[in-house]
C-alpha cells in the first residue's frame, strides 16, 4: 500500500500532526487530486477546539484545496487526468438551489479534507483552475469564495450601486464579501477589530469602516454611510440589533454564523415597516460554485493571502487563528 503525508488531528484541543497515512482509494465516480496547496477556514480551528458538529477523530482537516487530478474512477471522465483543478468543497447539496439536502456535507469532515499530498472528491466537484490564479491563490478561493458569493448574490440578491456593510473584515468570507461586492460595483463599509484591519479594508476599495469595540460604532456608520441595502455577518450576537436601524427601506440582512451568539431580541415593527428581509445562508450549491468561478474569471479577481506556510507547519499556521489577527487567507503549500 502507499502511503502520502497528511496531516492528522487525533482529538479535541490536540496538535495537528504530520503523518503518514494510506492514499485514499477511489471509487467509480471520484477523483484523486495531488494538491498543490490548501487553505484553512475558521472552521478547522472551530474542529480543533472540539466545538462543531459531527466531530469524529482522527480526521484530515481542510476544505480548500487546489491541484492536479491523478486518476479517475471511470473511463467516462478520464479527460480530466493531468488536468489543474480547484475543487468544490459543498459535497451533496442535493436537487433545490434554495437550500441543501439532508446528505449535504463539507469536505474535511466527515470525509477527510485537503490537509495531505492527496485528497479523495467526487468527479462533479472538479472544477478548472482559473487561468490567472496561482495555486496558492486557487486553494483560497472555494469555501470562503462560495459562501460569501452565495450570500451577496443568490441570497440578498446584490445589484450594483447598492450599499454593503460588511461585518468582521479580515476573516476569510467577509473578506471575499468586500471583494465581490466592489466588483460588483456596490459601494462598501466594513466593521472590523482593529483600525489596521478597516484600512487593509479601504486600501482594497472599501468606502469607509469602524470599530465594532466602539460604543458609539452604529452611530459611526449612519454618520459615514447612512444606511445600507444589505448586511452581511457571520458573528451575530448582540451587535445584530443595530442592523434594522442601519439597514435602508427594503434590506436584506444575511447571515452564515453565530460565534457571538444568537439573534438578539429585534424590533420586528422596524422588520415589517422597512420591509427588511433577514436571510440565513450557508455554503453554496454546484450552480453556485460555477457562477463564482465565473464571476472569478470575468473580473480577473484573486484572494487576499495573509500568509503561507508549508504543509508540515500546518499547526503554527492554525494558531494564527487564536488571536483572528489575519487579513484573508492563510494557505499550507503541498508540493
């Protein structure tokens, strides 16, 4: 048997470690991808920390992933050998575009992830890499790419022109939230964790932010911005009672997350007055992966890359996590 270096997580609050381990046999509609390079998401670390759903050890972590495909399970889609590949990390979303079905899962686990010299993916979830991107570049485009494409496009309904505030600039999707939204030609506010982060934000063409410390951080953005079309969030918590307030006749508020808590108590007269719509989202269908690669291709866009960092240093590259002191994304090269 062969084995290939991946890097394995055997528990909760335990160290990512370097193993080797056997090359995952394929079966007749999948692909084995040699990854060039991968990308972490929040939710590795949300794994590591013990505190998602569905937790099984030991597990590879990761769900982004970009290479090239080195065999196929089927004669049928041998055009794909030899071929440069990003990959879709939404696996089963099911037949409805407007929600995924019961078999829906998200590489990395329960099916072990990107975080090795090769990953095992069903064939439908190849998809070509952008021309113009890097690999590194490639592997840091899907969950995070996907999520905030679906949540400002299929979700809110984006048209250029509109306001956005983007809450939480800096991590992975709200950073690709900035990005379409500006190639989209809407004009976007952040909030962020620190005045760095908010002018990282500006410098790649937000209008303006604040700081979600601030007391007086609403206050802030309807004196900048006056009200917004549409709010994205991933934290939730209590800061999302401002949003009726800060949200313009016929908003949309969508969210993908809660890691600062719940819903708060909302004015639901604001809700029904304003004609507000508040959206819950998560990850993206097929159609939505290929529109975003699309949208990736029409406007020449790429990832922001906080860091690299070489495969078997995967454990310092999830502890820049801890602090969220990252602008994008951090990516383990493979080979």
């Amino acid at each position: 048997m062969v084995n290939q270096k991946a890097i394995v997580l055997h528990g909760a609050k335990e160290p990512l470690v370097l193993k080797e381990v056997p090359i995952p046999a394929i079966r007749e509609d999948e692909a084995l991808v040699r990854l060039k390079a991968a990308a972490l998401n929040r939710r590795d670390w949300w794994i590591q920390q013990g505190q998602y759903a569905g937790l099984k050890f030991p597990i590879i972590l990761g769900s982004d992933g970009a290479g090239v495909v080195e065999q196929v399970g089927s004669n049928g889609s041998t055009h794909w050998v030899g071929r440069e590949v990003v990959i879709n990390p939404s696996l089963g979303w099911g037949s409805s575009e407007a929600f995924q079905g019961k078999s829906f899962s998200i590489l990395g686990l329960p099916e072990d992830g990107t975080f090795a010299e090769f990953v095992r993916v069903p064939v439908a979830n190849l998809h070509e890499k952008p021309t113009h991107l890097s690999f590194e570049e490639a592997a840091a485009l899907p969950l995070g790419g996907l999520t905030a494409y679906r949540a400002l496009f299929q979700r809110a309904g984006l048209r250029g022109g509109e306001k956005v505030l983007v809450v939480g600039a800096g991590g992975g999707v709200a950073t690709f939230a900035l990005q379409w939204a500006l190639h989209a030609g809407a004009k976007v506010y952040v909030t962020s964790s620190t005045p760095a982060k908010i002018g990282q934000a500006v410098a790649l063409g937000a209008a303006g932010g604040v700081l979600y410390t601030d007391d007086g951080w609403p206050q802030q953005l309807q004196e900048q911005a006056g009200g917004f079309d549409i709010v994205v969030d991933s934290a939730l918590g209590e800061g999302a009672a401002h949003y009726p307030d800060l949200a313009n006749p016929g908003g949309r508020i969508v969210f993908f997350g809660g890691t600062a808590g719940n819903i708060p108590a909302l004015n639901a007269r604001k809700l029904f007055w304003k004609q507000l719509s508040l959206l819950g989202t998560t990850m993206g269908s097929q159609a939505d992966f290929a529109a975003m690669l699309a949208f990736v291709d029409r406007h020449r866009a790429a990832p922001v890359i906080h860091a690299t960092y070489p495969l078997e240093e995967a454990e310092t590259a999830l502890r820049q996590m801890d602090r969220s002191v990252q602008f994008g994304k951090i990516v383990l090269t493979v080979t």
